[in-house]
C-alpha cells in the first residue's frame, strides 16, 4: 500500500469518515457515502486485518457507484492476490475510460504480478515518453518508482526514482528510504528516516520504519526505544507493538515479549503471527502446554495458505516432544508434507523429536535420509550434529565435529561455537579456547549466540578470548 495512502488513514479527513460509517454500521441506519470513500474504507479494513468489514465496504460502495474507479481498483487488486489476471484485466479496461493513468498502473501492475517487470517497465517508459508533460514527471515518477516498491523489485524503484530531480517532499524521501532499506542499505536508509523525524517527530510511520531499519542492523535495543516512541504517540498501534515484542524476542527476553506479542494479538486477533510468536515465548519460557494452546490459536486463525502454517506445526513438534508426546509431535510434523516448505528441515526436526524421545534408531534413519535428501550438505550435517549435542550425546558431538572440520575449507565459518561449547563442557581448556578464537574470528554472530551467556551482559565477541584467558588463568 502506498506510504500516502497509510498517512491518510492518519488524517482527521479520513477518521471523519470513518467514524460517520462505523456509526451508521452499529445503528443499522445506512447513510449515503462517496464510493470512493467507501473503497477508502475497505483499503483501511483490509490492511488492518479485517478482510470482510473490507468485503462488505466495498459492496456497498459498488453497490451505490458500479463505475467508481476507487472500488473498482479495489476489486482488481483483490483479483490480483487470487492470480486471476483475467479478471483484473476486465477491471483495467473497465477503469481506462474513467481513468486512464489509473489503468495504465494497474496495466503495469498486472504485468509485475505475472513475473513480467520488463514489460512492465517498457509501458511505464513509453507513456512518459509519449504522454508525461514535464510538470507532471516528477508526481509520475514517484507513482511508478512506489508500484515497483511494493512488488519488492528495490532495483526497478531506485532506478525510476533517479528520473527525479529536485523533489525534496517528503513523501519522496520516505520512499527512497523504504527503497534503500529494502535494498539492504540500512545505514542509508536509517539516515533519511532520521531526517524525516526531525520534521516530523510524531508520526508512529516513521518510527516504526526507524525501528525496522535499525532491528535489521541487530541494534535490538535502539529498535525498542523508536517503537516505544510510536507507542507513546499511539498506544494502540498494532505495528508498534509487534516491532518492540520482536525486538525483545531477540535479546531473548522472552517474558516482556510475550506481553507485547499478546497485546499485539488483541489489535490483531486474525493474524496467526502473534499467537505464533506467543507460542514461542512460552516455549522457551518452559510452558510448554500453555504454548500448546495458543498454537492451536494460530492454527486456527490461520488460512490454510498461510506462510507460516509450516512455523506453527514446527512449534507444536517441539512443544509436544519437551511433553514426551513424540507421536503427536511426529503427527504435526506429518502435516507439513504437503505444504511449501524446507522438508530436509522438517526431516532434522523430526530426527531431533526422536532422539530427545530416546528412539535412536528412527533417529539414525531420519538423520541419514536428510543427508541424503541433502546431497550430503555440510549445513545439513552440522544441524544433526547440533541436535545431538543439545540431547546431551556430548562425545559423539565432539568427535564428529573434530571430523567435520578436517573436511572444511579454511573459509568456512559456522560451527566453531559448537565445538568450543563442547570443549568446554568436557574440560578440554586448551580445545575451548582455540575453538572459541576461531569461532569469534569467523563467525562472532554465532559466537553470541552459542556461548553469550558465558560472559557478562555486553561483552563483544571480540573480547570473548581475552575475557576467559583471564578467567581460567585465575581458577
């Protein structure tokens, strides 16, 4: 949805209406409305995760107005998340009489969703060409360069908002810094969001996209303070709330974020996220049949196509292993078969459900049919061993790592952490702090994770060497 479009929801213009329909909808007196307005409302209910007040907004709108560009636009984009090309192309034609740059971006549109952004790009160019008068370019550019943005292709964006010259709105920058965050230039983009603050310090859309920049940077607690922010501008936006329970999920503070993600829920009560990440707050809290409850939530909130239906079976697998119900965790796990997702994943989870259930043989057979399912992947192998570690086979970790790193290549990076948790844990203090160098010299994110709660809160993976030379040479 384009960033104007959200800041009008803002608007007093927009809650005005709002308020005048919702009044009508509660007393069951219906008011005549602009259908545009209407087609307005149901974007709102639509992005807020409340598709049929949105259904029944933009019913009524065409209902009053069969010809109104507003709900027909709506319709067309409907048929678009349905792949129904043709539909939204009889929308197209039905608009162009009313509306021709309306069609002409939906033309466009159509063509993106199809995976054709060439031709896309190639009609956008041609009218520009032909039928852009000079004063209208800039307005035409940001409307092309915003169509490609919201499709993802951050190339295409940045390439059509470079036609522009001189426009220093805000609404321009907002974009280029939504364009540059997702291109990954996060230092960039966190720069102009800045910028637009110190304009506009109390838009919650700014802060929020602040926290955004900066939880993708992994600076978790700058992220919680811009949200916190949003939050005392709006205590009941939803995005705020889910960006700080995120980022408090990431520095593992598992209870506050649980709180956050449950406030999150009751905004948004049809969106699994929430009580997906409710349930894995509470697994890592140790809760594991309170996690099973709000799993079954997410599930059944859930739409079947839902990305993160293989998320929520995965989660239930675990919390019902931890219960020693392996069979019902298997039974989830078995729900996955058919849904798009990592299956040589699924197999190490199901591998891992059967060894913390002392079935090493089922175990042994998962683990060799992921390998080989794999192509004998050395990612794969590490995650077997990984699983085998965290059910206490402490030997067999150590000696198949030991293996494992004689056939890596010096460039490789991921399971030193591993190896240095697995010295330490068996008194080896020579094998510890080697493993724990190369491992902060290779891969210090894995550093921190792994072997953090080893040292004081705050210590740098790069410090982690000298800080235990010092700790062993004194025991």
């Amino acid at each position: 949805m384009r960033q104007d479009e959200l800041a009008y929801f803002d608007s007093e213009d927009f809650r005005e209406i709002l308020n005048k329909y919702e009044e009508s909808a509660k007393s069951g007196h219906p008011v005549y409305m602009d259908a545009d307005d209407l087609a307005d409302i149901a974007d709102y209910y639509q992005y807020n995760g409340h598709p049929e007040e949105a259904e029944t907004a933009i019913d009524l709108a065409l209902s009053y107005n069969p010809q109104a560009v507003g709900p027909l636009l709506y319709k067309a984009r409907e048929a678009l998340t349905l792949r129904d090309y043709d539909t939204a192309r009889e929308y197209a034609s039905r608009i162009q009489a009313a509306d021709a740059l309306e069609s002409l971006f939906l033309k466009g549109e159509i063509l993106i969703s199809e995976g054709k952004e060439e031709e896309a790009d190639a009609l956008y160019r041609q009218y520009m060409k032909e039928e852009v008068m000079t004063d209208e370019l800039m307005d035409y550019v940001y409307d092309v360069a915003n169509i490609f943005s919201e499709y993802g292709l951050h190339d295409k964006s940045f390439e059509w908002m470079c036609r522009s010259r001189g426009d220093d709105s805000d609404e321009f920058k907002e974009l280029m810094a939504r364009t540059l965050f997702g291109l990954g230039k996060y230092k960039d983009s966190e720069r102009i969001f800045n910028e637009l603050l110190d304009h506009d310090p109390y838009s919650t859309r700014y802060w929020n996209a602040l926290a955004s920049v900066q939880f993708m940077q992994e600076d978790y607690n700058s992220a919680i303070t811009s949200s916190e922010y949003a939050i005392a501008i709006d205590p009941n936006d939803a995005e705020s709330l889910l960006s700080k329970a995120n980022s408090l999920y990431n520095l593992e503070n598992f209870e506050t974020a649980l709180s956050y993600f449950q406030k999150y829920s009751e905004k948004m009560p049809n969106d699994e996220f929430g009580f997906l990440h409710q349930g894995t707050c509470l697994i890592n809290l140790g809760r594991f049949e309170d996690a099973i409850s709000i799993l079954e939530k997410a599930e059944e909130v859930a739409s079947p196509e839902s990305q993160y239906m293989p998320d929520i079976f995965q989660e239930l697998a675990f919390a019902y292993s931890e219960l020693h119900q392996p069979d019902t965790a298997i039974y989830y796990l078995d729900k996955t078969d058919n849904l798009d997702c990592d299956h040589i994943n699924i197999q190490i989870i199901r591998g891992h459900v059967y060894l913390a259930n002392k079935r090493q043989k089922e175990a042994e057979s998962t683990f060799r049919k992921a390998l080989v399912d794999s192509g004998n992947s050395p990612k794969v192998m590490l995650r077997i061993i990984v699983s085998l570690y965290d059910n206490q086979y402490l030997r067999s970790s150590y000696m198949l790592l030991k293996s494992f790193f004689k056939y890596m290549d010096d460039d490789w990076k991921d399971g030193y952490a591993y190896m240095a948790l697995c010295c330490l844990d068996m008194k080896k203090d020579d094998e510890f702090l080697h493993y724990l160098k190369l491992a902060c010299e290779k891969n210090p994110k894995e550093a921190r994770t792994v072997l953090g709660s080893y040292f004081p809160k705050g210590t740098e993976p790069k410090d982690y060497y000298d800080y235990m030379i010092n700790k062993l040479s004194k025991k």
